[in-house]
C-alpha cells in the first residue's frame, strides 16, 4: 500500500485542525507553515475536504478551516479516502470487482484481507487519538514487531 503526499498533506492539515484551540479557524498559509505543506496543494485538498463534509470554511478576517465534526469522530481513513478514494485498489479497481484464473486466483482473497487489515487499522484511529499521541493499542502493539520499522 502506498500513501500518496495528497493523504499525508490532508492527514497532517486535519490533525493541525485537530490541535486548534477553541475550534478556531486556522488560515491555509498557517496550516501550510506549520506543517510544511505547500500552499496552493493544500488550498486544493481543504477544498476537497469541504466538499467531503469533513472540515468548514469560514471567510473574512477571522476566517479559515475547521473541523466540520469533533476530532474524536473523524478517522484517519476518513480523510484518506476523501482525498484519494477508497484504501485499497488494485490497477485503480476495488478489490471486489476483480477476478483472477489460474494459480492467480488466491490473489482476490490476498487483496480483501489486506484491505481488511488496512481498514482495520485506519477506521480505528481518529484524529484526536494521533493529535493526542495517543494510539490505540492494538495500533500501538503493531509497531512492537520484530522488523516493524525495518525496510527490508
């Protein structure tokens, strides 16, 4: 699975907004600056997550980005998949909507469990636990294994 740098921009953006006090809204320069996002790709993916109903936008002096619900109930999956689309694709193709002969049929079952897995993982995570650094522990457990942080 990779993580395009659009999922990690709107992850990061999300979770500065996460860390925003007295849900006040945040410029997208500051968001930017503090993230070390390009501005004009972050204008186009705040953009995106308004659209997807997971931050507000509120013009005028004051104005910026905010969340549109609370950081507790906003996962990381939901964000990804506001600004890539699903989790898991094969060529571009939803895994269910494949369909393998030979000794290739194994691989559709392969695909499903581990987008099940990636589900699994990113439903489970919302904002406010990575705001809070605080992983849940079957998350946590997962980066414990032998090799876990190792490129082979």
């Amino acid at each position: 699975m990779r993580i395009s740098a659009r999922a990690d921009y709107a992850v990061r953006a999300a979770l500065q907004l996460a860390a925003s006090r007295d849900d006040e809204p945040l410029k997208a320069e500051a968001i930017a600056a503090a993230q070390d996002i390009p501005h004009k790709f972050l204008e186009g993916i705040l953009n995106d997550m308004r659209r997807g109903g997971l931050v507000l936008s509120q013009r005028g002096g004051n104005g910026g980005y905010r969340l549109a619900k609370p950081a507790d109930s906003i996962s990381i999956a939901d964000v990804i998949r506001i600004v890539d689309g699903p989790l898991v694709s094969v060529r571009g193709v939803r895994p269910p909507d494949l369909s393998y002969t030979g000794p290739a049929e194994a691989l559709l079952p392969l695909w499903i469990a581990l987008r099940s897995n990636v589900r699994e993982i990113l439903d489970g995570v919302s904002l406010a636990d990575v705001a809070s650094a605080q992983l849940p522990e079957d998350v946590s457990a997962l980066t414990d294994a032998p090799g876990a942080w190792a490129n082979p």
